[in-house]
C-alpha cells in the first residue's frame, strides 16, 4: 500500500516525465535523497528489489533524520528491506 508520500512522490515524477531534478526541487531536498525515495518507491511497488545499502546510503539516512527529512521508523524500515 503506498503512503500519500509515495503518491505524490510517484504523481510529480510521472508529471515531470521522469525529470528526477524536477521531482528533487519539488520534495526540496537533494538529489541523492530525491532519487533515494524514488528508488524506494520503486521497491516497495515490486519493480526493483532491494539493494544492501551501501555504508555512504547508512550515513544518508541517518543525515535525512538528522535533518527531519525522514522519521527513524522510516530509515529502519530501508535498513531492513535492503
């Protein structure tokens, strides 16, 4: 089941015709972290499966809690899944 997130996540990219940038300024965060949630997306639909998070991915999640971009339960969860 996706989260209103996920929808509006999914609503800007299809609208932008996959313009990652354009879905980068519209969450207003940076590129890496646009592509991040997208990915996850990605997963969580069954399209891609899930990659081991790389150690630079571990210190972007824990930069996206840090800046209140992404609750704990939401990192642990990627944690897990990959």
């Amino acid at each position: 089941m996706l989260t209103d997130e996920d929808r509006d996540v999914l609503r800007v990219f299809l609208a932008s015709r996959g313009n990652m940038k354009e879905l980068e300024r519209h969450l207003g965060v940076s590129y890496p972290t646009a592509r991040a949630r997208f990915d996850a997306l990605l997963v969580k639909i069954g399209i891609e499966r899930p990659a081991a998070p790389a150690p630079s991915a571990r210190v972007e999640l824990m930069e996206q809690v840090a800046r209140g971009e992404i609750g704990i339960e939401d990192a642990l969860k990627r944690l897990e899944t990959s």
